[in-house]
C-alpha cells in the first residue's frame, strides 16, 4: 500500500481542518496560489447574539460535505483546476483589542493582494469586511458592493469598530460606490430618503425571479471592481438559524444561490462570508449554508479564468 497517508479522502466527516481539505499554508506570501481563504474569528463588534468568533471554523467543518465533488453541481467546471487555492488559517490578533485586529486584518489583507492574489474570508461578525474594504481600495479604487443581509448596515449611531456601521463609513472614506452598490435581502428600518445604496429588500426578492434580481444587480454595479458581502442573515432563520441577529421573512437558499451563479463572469476581486454564530445553529445547517455560499463565490471568482491548471 502506498497511500497510506495520501489517499483522497471522500468521506463527509474527517480531516475537517481546512476549507473544503484545501492545502493549509500559514503565510500564504510563500505561497503561487490564486486565491486565499482566511477566517478571521471576532465577534466583540456583534449588537445581538455573539459567538461568530466560532464561524470559521464551524465552516471549515461543514466544507467537507461539499468536498467530494469534483465539479459542485451544476457548474460545468472544477474550480480548484482554475485556480489554486490554499487555507491560510485564521487570522491572529491580541483578543479584545479592536484596534489592533483592525490594523492587522487591513494590513494582511493588503499583503495578500500586494502579492497577486485574492482573498475570501470566513468570518466572524460583519466588521470584518470594513478592513478588508480598506486594502482592497488601495489596490483596486473605488468598488461597486453587492451585499446580502437582512440590515442595510449604514446606521450612523455606534463606535467605530460597530457591525452595524462599516457601510455608513466605506462610502464615506471613498471606498465603495453606493450608486454602483446594491444590498439584497433588507427587512429592517433604515432612512430610505438619504440611503444612497440601491436595495432589492427581502420582500421584493422573494417575489421576483433570480435572474430578474441578476440582471438588476448587473445594471447597478456597471464595470467597476465587485467586492461580494454575504452576512447569512440574509437567509430566513429557517435556512440559517445560527446567527446573532435572525430577522423572518428572508430569502431561501436556492434563491440565494441562483443569484450567486448569475454573478458569474462579472469581474469581482473579493468576497466574504459573515455572522455564522455555531452556539445557535441547528445541525450545522448555518455553517453548511455559509459553506456553500462560499464555495458557490468561489466558482463565480473563477468563472472568468480562461485555463485549467493541472491537478
């Protein structure tokens, strides 16, 4: 026996260590990958129910449902022989320090793309993204924002390290458009006379076909850099329980992932999966959902590479 300890594994419950068994490489700069997955475990920026400092990890686990596939249905290719993808493990940070976690996420962040390559990161609650939002202006202007959630998070009120807050404060530090930005899935209060941000709310897309929400998502964001956010709130508390703050009335799953799929081809440069809190999930139905909506990003990413690696 020579596959001893190589033998792929196909099973859906071992060696869960990273997304989706994907090599691990702690400095991902030492790495020629394509794309890195980062988690990155805060949750002291939450205004309801903590715990998504557990997300990362939860999602990792949940990948290996999804790792047996060669091509996950029904794309038409294998995202990994597209690209090269390493797990970088969770980004580490003195515990509590909301300063200096903001400093470093912004700072890797900055790293990864400085070295050529893009970056999916696994949170964590919201706040993870305005960082990352920070390094990805440095490096690709000004971007068009495609965010999924069930609150338009633009609140004013809140400290500057708030969940609830980062896309008050991105347009305003000229990071994104909101003109060329749309949020999907909103069901909460906001000013809607002074948003500035296009919104597809939660009643509107349940009643309207993906491809209709697509086309309108395709129209709004024109040819500016796409940065894609996805706080699982967006889904109803029946698809994703395991959240900090669930709001009812939210999209279903396969909705969600129809409309991932029709991003496919347009040029987006980073995403981000947020708010999975364990401690409420059921069955780990939250963390496969975020799993999946990860990997579902991964192949619109990768839609647009032209060559096949070899395996």
């Amino acid at each position: 026996m020579n596959d001893l300890f190589s033998k792929t594994d196909y099973s859906l419950y071992s060696n869960a260590m990273t997304f989706l068994r994907q090599p691990y490489q702690r400095n991902p700069l030492e790495s020629d990958a394509d794309l890195v997955v980062l988690g990155v475990p805060l949750d002291m920026a939450t205004s309801g129910r903590p715990g998504a400092r557990m997300g990362p990890d939860a999602i990792r686990r949940a990948s290996v449902n999804l790792a047996w596939e060669g091509k996950k249905f029904p794309w038409e290719f294998n995202v990994f022989k597209r690209a090269k993808v390493i797990d970088a493990g969770d980004l580490v940070f003195d515990c509590g320090d909301a300063e200096d976690f903001t400093y470093r996420l912004e700072a890797a962040t900055s790293e990864i793309l400085k070295s050529g390559k893009t970056m999916l990161a696994l949170g964590g609650d919201h706040f993870i993204t305005l960082p990352i939002l920070r390094a990805y202006a440095k490096h690709h202007g000004e971007m068009a924002l495609i965010h999924f959630d069930a609150h338009t998070d633009t609140y004013a009120n809140g400290s500057s390290y708030d969940h609830g807050t980062m896309f008050y404060h991105a347009p305003n530090e000229g990071l994104i458009s909101p003109k060329h930005s749309v949020q999907i899935g909103i069901r909460t209060e906001y000013a809607q006379e002074r948003h500035g941000f296009n919104v597809i709310n939660a009643m509107q897309a349940n009643d309207l076909p993906a491809a209709d929400i697509v086309t309108q998502i395709r129209d709004i964001t024109g040819d500016k850099p796409v940065y894609v956010t996805f706080d699982i709130d967006c889904l109803d508390p029946a698809f994703a329980p395991g959240t900090g703050t669930p709001v009812c009335g939210g999209l279903n799953s396969d909705k969600v992932l129809k409309i991932i799929r029709g991003l496919a081809g347009m040029n987006i440069v980073g995403m981000d999966v947020v708010e999975v809190s364990p401690p409420y999930d059921q069955s780990d139905i939250t963390a496969l959902a975020g799993a999946t909506i990860a990997l579902e990003l991964m192949y619109a990413w990768a839609f647009n590479r032209d060559s096949e690696k070899t395996a």
